[in-house]
C-alpha cells in the first residue's frame, strides 16, 4: 500500500532545481540592482514603454493586424522597449542608435525573431529533431542557431516551444518535441541551454522564450487558437515538465499563450503567469504575450475593450504586450485611475530592464549584429552537423528488404517534395534560405551520379498536374527503384495549419497507385510535419522513410541512409494515428476503468472502438533499422528503493544483424496503485546506443525516486511507495519486463 506521503520530498520536487538558480543568481541581483537604479529615474510613460513590443510596417508579419506607423517616433519618447521581426541588421542599428542616443534615457532596444529549428542553417522542423532522441545534437543546434542569430542582430528568440501534443490536425505538433513530457523536457532544457550557454552577454548566445504558457497544445479538436478545457491536474501532471525543465534551465523569457484556461485567458490569468509560473515554477524573467493576445481578450470575451484588457494582463503579470499596443495606449491612464499600482508596473519593467541588462545591451547594445557574420554563418562544420542530425531524425517505418539501395542502382525520382527547396526547411525558416537547400533531388545526383537518377515532379502538393502522371511513369520505365517523395508542403504545417484530414492528399495518391502499377519497386520518402495517416502508403510502398521537413541539409541526409552509407535511428517522439478519428492519441494514455486488456479481448463494455482498433499503425518510440536489436537479461538491480534513492536496471542489447548501427533504448514504467489515475505506462529514460554489427552493451538506467512523482489530488507533485512495472526495449510496446518497489 502506498499512501504514505513524503512532505519533504514533495517540497523539494516542487521547487526549481536549487543548481540553476545558484548558477545564475550573481548576475541576475547585479542586474535588478542595476534596473532598480534606473527605474527611479524613469517616468510613469518611460516605465510603460519598456513594457511595449512592437512589428514595424515592414516586419515580418505573423499574425493578423501588425505594424506601427511612426516608429521613430515611438522611439525617441522612449514608448517602445522592443520590436520584433525586422530583418536588417543595418535598420536594427539605426533604431538602436535612436533608442540609446535620442531617447531621453537612452535604454537599449530589445529585438526578437522565431528562430525556432536553425537561423540560417535550418535543421530538421522541431518535431522532426526530437525523434534523435539525442539531446546534446539538440542543444547543439540550438547554440548553432544562436551564433548565427545573434550575428545578424537579433537578441531574443521565441524558442522552445514547449507544448506537448497529441493531435496531429493541430499544425503545431511540428514546433515541438511530440506527446512525452519526459523527452519534451530533456529537449526544452536542452534548447535553453544551447541558445543562452553559460553567459547569456557573449555576443554567441541569445535570450530564450520558454512558450506557449500554458497549455497552448491542447486546442479542441486540433484546432488552432481554439479553447483548451483542462484541468490543473491534467496541466501539472502532464503538460508542465517541459515548462518547468526550460524555466530551470534558466531562460529568461517567456510567452504567454493564446488559449484560456479554465475560461480565463492566459494573458490575463493571475494563476498562470504569476502563481504558476512564478510561484511554483520559480520564474524570474520576464512574459512577452503572443502576437495581439493581450487585446484578443476582447475578442475572448473577457475584457470589454483594450484598456480592460491592458488592466487585467498587467495585473496577472504579465511584462510586456507584443504587437497591439494597449500597453502602451491605456498603461498611464490605468495606474492614475488606481486600476493597476505604480509598484506593478516598476515590477514589470525591472523584469525587463534586467533582462537587457543581463544580454549586455547596456554594456554595448550594437554588439549583437557587430560580429564578422561571415566567421559564424554557414560554417563548413555546422552544415556537415545538420546533414548528421538531418538523417538521426529520419525514421524508418517500414522495409520489406528494398533498402538499403544496392551500388549502382537507378533510381526514378518523383514527387513534389523531391527538388523543393522552399518546403524542406519547414515551418519558421528564421533566416534560412531555399537557395542553400540541398534538395533530395541534389543529394541523390551527388551520392549516385547524376546518370542514375530520373526526376519527375509528378504532381503538385494538392493538385495534379498535366502529363505529371505519364512523365512519373516514363522515368519510372528506366529505372530499378522508385523513389517517391510526397506528404506536406511547408504551408501545411506550423501555425494555423489544423487538417481535419491527415491522409496524403489525392494527387498524391493517385502518383503512388499509378507508379505501383509499374511493378517496381516503391519507396515512399515521407516529407511532413505533423504524424499522419499513412495506412494506405504503407501497404503500397517496400518501405517508408519519414524523412520530415529535414532542413537545409535534408538532400544529403536521405542520400546517407538510402544508400547504406548511415543507418537510420531516428525513434517516432509522436504516435502515428492508425486514422484520425482516433486523435488525440498518445502511448501514455490514461488507465481506465475499462481497459482493453489485448487487442483481441473484444467484449462490447471496454473502452475501444467499434470501427478501428485502438493501437496506433505505429506506436511512441518506435523505429527500424537496416541492422536487428536484441534485447535480453533485464535486471531490476534494486528491486526494493527507499523513497530519495535510485531505481537502477539494467538491460543487454545486442546487435544481432550485418551492420553497424544506434538503437534508442527506451525505459518505461507503470506506478500500479496511486492516488491518481497513472498513465498505462510512462517514458523514465532512454538512452541512444551505438554498436557494431555481432557487439552487445549492457545498459543500465538510473532513475531518481523523485523521477516517479506525479501529480496528486492536492495539486502537489511528490512520489510514493509503492509497486511499479517497468519495461525496456525499443518502442513504447517494449515486451521486457521487470518490477520494482519504492519502500
Ligand atoms: C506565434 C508565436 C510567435 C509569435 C511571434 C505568434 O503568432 O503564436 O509562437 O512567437 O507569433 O512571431
């Protein structure tokens, strides 16, 4: 029996982790040392300015009603702290020289960009990275990205996104790290310390957003914007270990987000930005809101006009209001109506003003954007690292032998995302440009000349094109394989993205029945950002490579593995739906009172459907290899843990197949009595292995009791003792199988 609680315990696995708010505490008091100072000399309005970011009529606009006029202006009477979306190092310059020397107190500018997977050099869509499963390539290309940003003048991105999803309509999935917490939070943290490293002043890093506060992956029915109904139980237990693992991490912003929760609006929700965040979270940054979604809480329903609006976000804590300008508009007129204290706005820009300092604006505010761009931006090395992590996150998901492709071979090339350049680097693409994509198409002419390869387009993304079928059939003829490269342009994915039909689009198809015909052989290389229904492809195809939105360097990575040359590793981080009717879906489903124990125990009165099964066409973790894993000798070594202690178990993996290759080797485990429904089995540790063709490794896990807590009916997170399961292998279905006890 497990009822007994840990109190202390649950104090500490509720508090911030004490080694990142050590790290970071000299320079975080210097530095609200330093705002307090300033904000003295600062004017009610001047405080308020800080408080507001704004797109200029030239930015770049990514939401609806963008732009300020007169943005010089604005500057010079200090009514601005921040833009965000300009393009041109020059233009940033010049309005920073505005703000420091034409402002009365001369305060930097802050500027911010999405920089979400890669600035320049763009790496795999975010989805797409997390299925390496392999957190320092991550953070890695996170310290990548912030070298290149910062080079061209930018300070600030609007990354990690932290949101778990389960529901591939929504388009989003693709700027996250899937449904898991677990791995979500390996990957946030991982973000936050590759953008800010270790001194967020260097002119190489760059300040981190930890986003969309909170909740945002869980809109209705996968739509975008649309209401989030969920419980604190639910947000604590499951959607905030990424949240809290970037917060610990150290960054020092973050967004609100668009959603409410539990009918409040998040930009205006006291519980969420300050309580939460703040609170519980240990938050010492400032809250940027997201594009309009301070005044959107007009349109929510919740404040009558903007003014009503500014009240309640500034209130909630809510630091600075991106793009609308009701801050800025209503902020005077509040605080000398005694609507919002002249001590909440000083926090509010302190918050601010501490971040610019801790950046070094106040120090040099043009060093950002100063530095030999040609020295940083595309190095030779980092390309070579996107090819790498490019074909890491590549899955294989099915494979009847056909691949690798023998030396030699011709290849007929066909599909709209073959020679796409634009839609390989995704959604976001920062600052990265088509014409440095390396397509599939260049990749596979470089690997296996171009003599072997024969390209047709075939069809566009969601429209057939005249003669596409008959030109795909004709360089077919020649050819030994097929390659067909479909699924989603990069306007189907990311925001306001949603599908109510995740399947390959009917031209698409119609491509693959047409080629099928041919009798050859079919490879489907699967460009998208989101999980979809791929029943149909599957059975069709010899093999399916998800191949993703890959980045700039995605040409080359498809021809490594391919053609042998690497053997691909990559591990799905989201489920694919067996159709879309069962979204959201995710491994780590709730226990039920009515389980389906088997997919053959078919009673009516369990929770299953009538019409399509409940697992998914394939499962969390899951991915092939051209070599075989086996695993054996599971080893609970501690079957008995004292509550603070460790889990350790150990497994023997064995590569039993020709080639070399890296699994990821997956732990899960089930807490089999608690006070609060446990998901059927929940991700605890992975680790990626690498080893030749007959080697074997033992590996073993190490898993802090305080891994093991989880969300109670009090609302607080702490562990208990009790009997769990736990099994390791190489998908969520992992059959291995061992148990354990914390006493
Ligand atoms: C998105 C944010 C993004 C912001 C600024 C919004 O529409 O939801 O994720 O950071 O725009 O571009």
């Amino acid at each position: 029996m497990k009822r007994f609680l840990f109190a202390l315990f649950a104090l500490m696995v509720s508090m911030p982790s004490l080694s990142a708010a050590e790290k970071s505490a000299p320079k975080e008091s210097e530095a609200y040392k330093f705002a307090d100072k300033l904000i003295k000399k600062m004017t009610l309005r001047e405080k308020i300015g800080q408080l507001q970011q704004f797109v200029p009529k030239k930015g770049v606009v990514t939401g609806p009603d963008g732009g300020v006029e007169n943005i010089e202006e604005s500057i010079r009477q200090g009514l601005v702290g921040s833009f965000l979306n300009i393009r041109s190092t020059k233009r940033m310059h010049e309005l920073q020289r505005m703000a420091v020397k034409e402002s009365r107190l001369g305060i930097p500018l802050i500027f911010g960009f999405d920089i979400i997977h890669g600035c320049r050099i763009i790496f795999p869509e975010n989805l797409a990275m997390s299925c390496s499963w392999d957190i320092e390539a991550i953070e890695r290309s996170a310290r990548i990205a912030a070298a290149e940003t910062a080079a061209i003048g930018i300070h600030w991105t609007f990354s990690p996104m932290c949101d778990i999803s389960a529901d591939s309509r929504w388009g989003r999935v693709s700027e996250g790290s899937g449904e898991d917490p677990y791995l979500g939070a390996k990957i946030s943290a991982a973000m936050v310390r590759g953008y800010q490293g270790k001194d967020l002043s260097a002119d190489n890093t760059i300040a981190a957003c930890v986003k969309h506060f909170a909740a945002y992956g869980a809109p209705q029915a996968g739509r975008d914007y649309h209401t989030v109904d969920m419980s604190r139980f639910m947000l604590i237990d499951r959607y905030l270990p990424p949240y809290r693992a970037a917060v610990e991490a150290g960054a020092v912003t973050a967004m609100s987000s668009f959603n409410d929760f539990e009918g409040v609006p998040a930009s205006g929700n006291r519980w969420i930005l300050h309580d939460l965040l703040r609170g519980e979270l240990g938050f010492k940054g400032f809250v940027v809101s997201d594009w309009n979604a301070v005044h959107e809480m007009v349109a929510h329903g919740t404040a009558a006009n903007g003014k009503d609006a500014a009240r309640q976000a500034m209130n909630a804590h809510l630091n600075m209001d991106m793009v609308y300008g009701d801050y800025i508009k209503y902020g005077e007129a509040l605080v000398e109506e005694g609507e919002v204290s002249e001590k909440t706005i000083n926090q509010l820009c302190r918050e601010v003003l501490a971040v610019k300092y801790q950046l070094g604006l106040f120090d040099n505010p043009y060093k950002y954007g100063s530095q030999n761009k040609s020295e940083v931006i595309y190095r030779a090395e980092n390309l070579e690292f996107a090819r790498e992590l490019a074909a890491k996150s590549m899955v294989l998901l099915s494979n009847n032998g056909v691949l690798p492709l023998k030396e030699g071979v011709k290849i007929a090339l066909v599909g709209p995302l073959a020679d796409n350049a634009r839609s390989q680097l995704g959604s976001w693409r920062g600052f990265g440009e088509a014409k440095r994509s390396v397509t599939i198409r260049e990749g596979l002419e470089a690997r296996f000349g171009k003599d072997n390869i024969f390209y047709a387009k075939g069809c566009d993304f969601r429209n057939a094109i005249e003669g596409g079928i008959e030109e795909a059939l004709r360089v077919a003829e020649n050819a030994d394989v097929v390659l067909l490269s479909v699924g989603l342009s990069h306007k189907e994915s990311g925001e306001a993205t949603s599908l109510t039909d995740i399947s390959l689009p009917a031209p698409q198809q119609a491509l693959l029945d047409a080629l099928k015909g041919t009798g050859k052989k079919i490879v489907v290389l699967l460009g998208t950002g989101r999980a979809m229904d791929i029943r149909n492809e599957v059975e069709k195809a010899d093999a399916v490579l998800l191949t993703w939105h890959g980045g700039t360097m995605e040409g080359p990575a498809v021809a490594d593995l391919v053609s042998g040359d690497k053997n691909p590793s990559g591990h799905l981080s989201i489920s694919f739906p067996y159709c879309v009717g069962q979204l959201p879906l995710h491994y780590n489903m709730k226990m039920t009172g009515r389980p389906r124990k088997s997919p053959q125990h078919n009673s009516k009165y369990l929770s299953r459907y009538t019409d399509a099964p409940n697992e998914p066409l394939f499962p969390f973790g899951y991915g092939l290899s051209y070599t075989e894993f086996e695993y054996s000798d599971l080893k609970v070594v501690t079957p008995n843990v004292s509550m603070g202690g460790t889990v350790k178990v150990r497994v023997k993996i064995s590569n039993t197949g020709q080639c070399a290759g890296e699994d990821v080797v997956q732990l899960y485990v089930r807490d089999l009595v608690a006070e609060t429904t446990r998901p059927v089995r929940e991700l605890k540790g992975f680790e990626r292995v690498s080893l030749a063709a007959g080697e074997s490794k033992i590996v073993e896990f190490k898993i802090p009791t305080s891994d093991l807590a989880y969300c109670h009916s009090d609302l607080k997170v702490r562990a208990d003792s009790g009997d769990f399961l736990v099994w390791v292998g190489a998908d969520s279905n992992a059959k291995l199988q061992g148990k354990f006890a914390i006493r």
